[in-house]
C-alpha cells in the first residue's frame, strides 16, 4: 500500500514539475533563439515511456496555438551542449542556407508527431521512445545559437 502511495506521489510530482515548465513567463519579444529553445529544448524532463509527455509538452510549449504543428523534436540535452553544436563543423541546410551545423555525438530527442485524423483544435500526439541520434541545428546571431532544428 505504501509502495503504491509513493508511486502516485512520485508521478504528482512529476506532472507538476512538467506543468510548471509550461509557464515560464518571457518578457518581451521572443527571439529565434527564444523559439528554439521553447520550441525544442526539454533537459528537464524525460517521457520515460509516458505516452501523454508530446500532449503536454506541446501544449505547454505553445505549439497548438491557432494550429496543429504536425511534428516536433525535443532535444533532452543541456543548453549548453545544444548551443555548442554551433561550432561544429560547418554543413549546408535543407532550404540550401549554409549556417547548418551537426553534432558531433549523438543526443536524446524524442520525436512528437500529430495522429493521423487529429485536427485543431483537439491536437493529439505520439510519443517516440528516446532515441539518441545526431542533430542538426541552423545558427544565427551574436551570440552564434541555434534558431532552428534541422534534423
């Protein structure tokens, strides 16, 4: 009994941590290297195999506002480590821009992507397992960060 008290516990608080990163207020205009990190950076928190973590996440993270974004990596690394690809060795984007740059070891992500028939404004989502696998990241500014995943 108190195995399973502490286990409903542990998954509140999991929840909660994982709702509170929802609502990290930003003052003023959200930069693109802003967006990026909303949009893509999750250090904090790891599905783990929770099937809702890309329903919360891409709630709490603004990504169903007007629209349903059909898909979305969350990269579960340090900033740092994320803004460090950005020195990496230089490659050419999709779109041909030459500001690409992949990792040079792999990374966690877990890939969210919208359920077939799923429409705005009731967005659904499934959730990959965590996959570790090499990033690639379009840089721009001073300083030189991400402002786009690639891949």
């Amino acid at each position: 009994m108190a195995l399973k008290k502490s286990l409903i516990l542990f998954l509140m608080l999991a929840l909660m941590l994982l709702v509170l990163g929802c609502f990290e207020a930003s003052l003023g205009q959200e930069t693109k290297a802003m967006r990026f990190q909303r949009q893509h950076i999750d250090s904090n928190n790891f599905p783990n195999g929770n099937a809702t973590y890309c329903n919360v996440m891409m709630v709490c993270r603004n990504m169903t506002w007007g629209r349903c974004k059909e898909i979305n990596t969350f990269v579960h690394e340090p900033l740092s480590a994320v803004e460090a690809i950005c020195s990496e060795k230089n490659r050419t984007c999709i779109k041909g821009m030459k500001n690409c740059y992949q990792s040079r070891y792999p990374m966690s992500i877990t890939v969210c992507r919208l359920r077939r028939g799923s429409r705005h404004p009731n967005c659904t989502y499934t959730t990959s397992p965590i996959i570790q696998q090499h990033i690639t990241v379009a840089c721009a500014g001073v300083p030189y960060v991400p402002v786009h995943f690639e891949s």
